[in-house]
C-alpha cells in the first residue's frame, strides 16, 4: 500500500475544523459553553478565537502530531487567557493528519490508527509542553511519566498510562472508539431524523455523557456528582428520542444547565469529543467526495 496525494486542499480541512467547533458551540450542552449560555469564566467568542487561532496548526501538513499540538496550543494561549481547547487539539490533531496522509482503500478510522502507532518519544515530548502550556484543570501529579518531565515513552504510550483516568487518553489508545462506534452513528441517526446538525450534536453529548463519566468533572469533584449527570442526560436522552421537534425539549435542557453550573459541573471532555465527532463526520464526508471525483479512496 502506497501513500497517494492528499487532494482535500488544506482549506478544506480547516473549513471542517471550524465548522466542527462552531456547530459544538451552537449547540446547547449543559454545563459547557454555548451560545445559549456562558460560564466558567469563558465565553463564547474565547472559543471561537481559540479555533481561529488553533486551525491553521492543526492543518498544516508540515508539521509532526506533537507539533501540531503544541503549536496550536500556543497560539490559542496567546489570544486567550485560559485552556478553552487542549482537549479538541490532542483529539482533531490526529484526525486531521490522518486525513491528510491517507492510503488508498483505506478509511479514516484506519488512517488514524495507523498514525497513532507511529507515535514517537519527539511527539510526546510536544505534547507534554503543550499540556504545560495550557494548564489543564486538575491535572494533579502523576506516579510515571509525569508531563511536568521529559517523556521516556511515545505519545501512544504515555495515553496508555494514563487511559483510565482521561478519556481522551482513552481515545488515544482505543482508536476513538467512543467516536467511531458511537457518536458518529448517533449522529448520522439524529441528523436523518431531525436535518439539524447542532441539535444531532446535542443528542451526541448527552448520549455519550449518559454513557460515559466526564474525566474533566470527576478529575474536579471525583464520582459526587457522577449519578446525577449521568440520571440527567438520560432524561435529556429519552426526551429527544421521542420527539420529532427536538427544540420542544430547550426547558429541560435550560433546567439541567443552571443545575449543573450552580455546582460548578462542566463536563468539557464530552464536549471535546462532541467536536471530535463533529470534526470526523465532516473529514469522511471529504473523503467521499474526493473519491467520487478521483476514483481513488474507499468511501470512509
């Protein structure tokens, strides 16, 4: 198998990165930032620069995985204050270099993977400054491979140490599982019964949240609030399921919001995987479309 030409122009790609961002903050995620509601000490023109700023990096084809990641954590630090967006970096890095290093006949699940076994002790090395840099909330000290020291391991490595404490990690090491085998399919369903990509992206969060407990919230406040978050996205779960106008569940959705940000609870890992799903539905639709007009890729 031999690598071809890209033929997404590199615009394209940041097209899909902003679109991702922009559709995640225009939709209405309890706890998180939105357009509906801010917190947090963040708003929503924060993030909206962040991707901005972040984009261009995250493209660039020149650049290793690590690279990207710090790069585009540096920039994003030099137009905001705070840590809006390292987890959406450490998950759209990848996807974007694997869509831009794509074989024949392969998909972009496939590609990813093939790029995250070829991590290597360099790209962890900028992956551990970028983590510095951005100052992630409770990142606390770890027993090995601490970021605060020269790595010893590749990047893929060091996910693994710490996969059972960070699902971003988790996704490092588990080929984005919870985006290939979940949210996406979630989302392709929702979108077919609705034609709304940011209430589809609504129902992405809570149906991973109901799964799966937020590393950022209990890295905070350890399994308090677990049940909880976890009864409430079931509600909001059941309600969009059986609603042909998913708009009709907005007061629920603007009850859970005040209730979890009166606890402090910001559940921004389901968030960033939110953009990752976003970012990866628009990169296989790319795909497909330069495989109609080439002949060249298997639909991804």
């Amino acid at each position: 198998m031999t690598t071809v030409p890209m033929p997404v122009q590199r615009d394209a790609l940041l097209s899909a990165y902003l679109d991702a961002c922009e559709t995640e903050l225009r939709a209405f995620k309890p706890g998180n930032v939105s357009v509906y509601s801010e917190a947090h000490d963040m708003t929503v023109e924060d993030f909206r620069r962040s991707a901005a700023a972040s984009g261009p990096f995250l493209c660039d084809p020149a650049l290793s995985l690590g690279e990207r990641i710090y790069h585009a954590t540096r920039a994003t630090r030099a137009v905001v204050p705070c840590n809006t967006n390292l987890g959406i970096i450490l998950l759209a890095a990848p996807l974007l270099q694997a869509a831009q290093t794509i074989h024949e006949d392969e998909t972009l699940r496939a590609a990813l993977r093939r790029v995250l076994l070829a991590t290597t002790q360099v790209d962890a090395d900028w992956a551990y400054k970028a983590i510095r840099l951005a100052q992630p909330g409770g990142l606390g000290e770890a027993p090995e491979q601490d970021v605060r020291d020269t790595p010893q391991v590749t990047l893929l490595e060091a996910m693994r140490i710490s996969e059972h404490r960070d699902r971003i990690a988790y996704q490092y090491t588990n080929s984005f599982v919870d985006i290939f085998e979940f949210a996406i399919p979630s989302y392709h369903r929702n979108l077919s019964q609705w034609g709304d990509k940011e209430w589809s992206a609504v129902a992405v969060f809570a149906g991973l949240l109901k799964r799966i407990p937020d590393s950022h919230v209990e890295r905070k406040f350890g399994a308090r609030y677990t049940r909880m978050i976890a009864s409430r996205m079931t509600q909001i779960d059941q309600a969009l399921s059986v609603s042909d106008r998913p708009e009709q569940v907005m007061p629920l959705l603007r009850e859970v919001d005040a209730e979890f940000k009166s606890c402090g609870i910001n559940p921004g890992t389901t968030a960033d995987l939110t953009v990752a799903c976003l970012l990866a539905v628009r990169l296989e639709t790319l795909l497909s479309q330069c495989q109609l007009k080439t002949g060249r890729f298997r639909e991804a």
